[in-house]
C-alpha cells in the first residue's frame, strides 16, 4: 500500500509539473507571437500625410540656377490643397518670368508639390523655413542655398496655360481646374460671359475653357475673407464639344 501511495504522489508530482511546463511554453509562444505581431503592424502602418496651417502661407528665396544669375522663386501654399509658385530667372533676356501651379500634399518630413502635368517638386520644412530637395525627394549635397524664407506677398499675376470647365450663371462665373479639380470663381469679363453664352448656346452647362490667366485674392463682401479668383488675362477660348477629360 506505501508502495503504491509513493507511485501515486509521484505521478501527481509529474502531472503538476508537466502542467506548469505547459503553461509557461504557451506564456512564451504567446509573447513571442505577440512581438511578431506588433511589428507586423508597425511595418504595414502608411505614410502619414500631415496638413500644413489651413491658411495661406508663402515662401521666397533665390535658388541657384546653371545657367543665369538666380531664380528669384516665390511659393504660395492655400488652404484648399493648392499652390501657385512665381519663378524670375535673373540675368535672362524676356521671358524670364514664369508661373505653375497644381495640388500639394505633405509627409511627416516632406512637402509634395504635384503641377499641371504631373510632375512633383519636393520640400522639407526646416522650422519657419522651406528647403528645395532633388527630383527624387532627397537631401541635395551642395554648398549652394536652396531654402525659401517665409514672407507676406499676393499672389502672382504672371499668366499661366489653364484649363477648366467654366460655367455662368445668376451674375457669376464658376472655373472648374482640370488638373487639380478645384473650383475658384472668375472675376467679371464681359467678353468672357459673352463668348461663353455663344460657346453654350441654348443650354446652361459648363463649357470647357482654355485660358492664359493668374489667381487672385477677392475680399468676399460679405465677411471680408480673401476668395481665390481666376483673372482671364489672354488667349480665352472655348471649346464647346470637349471636356476635361478629352
């Protein structure tokens, strides 16, 4: 009988043990899992895209140029996800002014310009300030200054290639931009509304505007705030069987 108590208590002894084994393995494994599984989830979490102040702000400096004195470069960043950038390239015969614009977008360290045909421009903010990085997005090894300071200026009135559906109606114009799909009102022109209701006929629908012009900023009468106009300065024309798209 004590034999068999002995082998009894022995056999209790190891069935703990072995339980107490299998705990600790599965403790262990579940850590371990749960480390895999956390990195797992850090190394698929996306870019962050961060906004800037949701206002204007505008930037100017010189950057070096290969072939003329500087580039006398203004930027201006808006609320709505646009820019417009104005670039003088000193030291050139005329034309030696030249604007652009498009939608920008921002990282957690880098501004993203994207323009009218696709192309991107890249910053990085350095405090209050904007450095220009390469056409990959990287750093640029040079001795040279590539920083934008910020400043208080208007928009450029240096004319630029558009193209957007223009629609009026009730005493005001609406310009739809192909390329960035933001809508801005047109300040008044009388051959622009006159043009356009030939373009249109008997219809009341957008019609497709190619345009050389610049973007200003209206006081709304109402509240005083600065409304993002386009100013037609040339070369209207419509185009009524086309549209954004073709």
């Amino acid at each position: 009988m004590r034999a068999d108590g002995e082998s009894l208590t022995q056999h209790k002894e190891l069935s703990v043990k072995n339980a107490i084994l299998a705990v600790l393995a599965g403790c262990s494994l579940f850590t371990l899992f749960g480390c895999y599984h956390r990195g797992d989830v850090e190394t698929v979490q996306p870019t962050r895209v961060e906004e800037l102040k949701t206002m204007q702000q505008s930037w100017r400096g010189v950057l070096p140029c290969a072939d003329c004195e500087g580039i006398e470069t203004s930027l201006f960043l808006e609320k709505d996800g646009s820019w417009v950038m104005n670039q003088h390239y000193q030291g050139r015969k005329a034309p030696s002014m030249y604007g652009s614009y498009g939608n920008w977008a921002r990282t957690a360290d880098k501004l993203i310009l994207t323009d009218t045909h696709g192309e991107k421009i890249y910053f990085r903010v350095k405090g209050d300030a904007l450095e220009m990085l390469d056409r990959a997005g990287n750093p640029i090894s040079s001795r040279l200054n590539y920083t934008l300071q910020p400043v208080n200026a208007a928009l450029p009135a240096t004319p630029m290639a558009m193209r957007g559906m223009y629609m009026y109606m009730a005493d005001a114009a609406v310009f739809t931009d192909c390329s960035t799909g933001k809508k801005v009102s047109v300040a008044s022109n009388a051959q622009l509304e006159r043009d356009y209701a030939a373009a249109r006929g008997t219809d009341t629908k957008p019609i497709l505007l190619v345009v050389e012009g610049h973007f200003t900023l209206e006081p709304n009468p109402d509240t005083g705030e600065g409304v993002k106009t386009l100013v037609a300065d040339k070369d209207a024309k419509f185009i009524a069987d086309k549209h954004c798209g073709n």
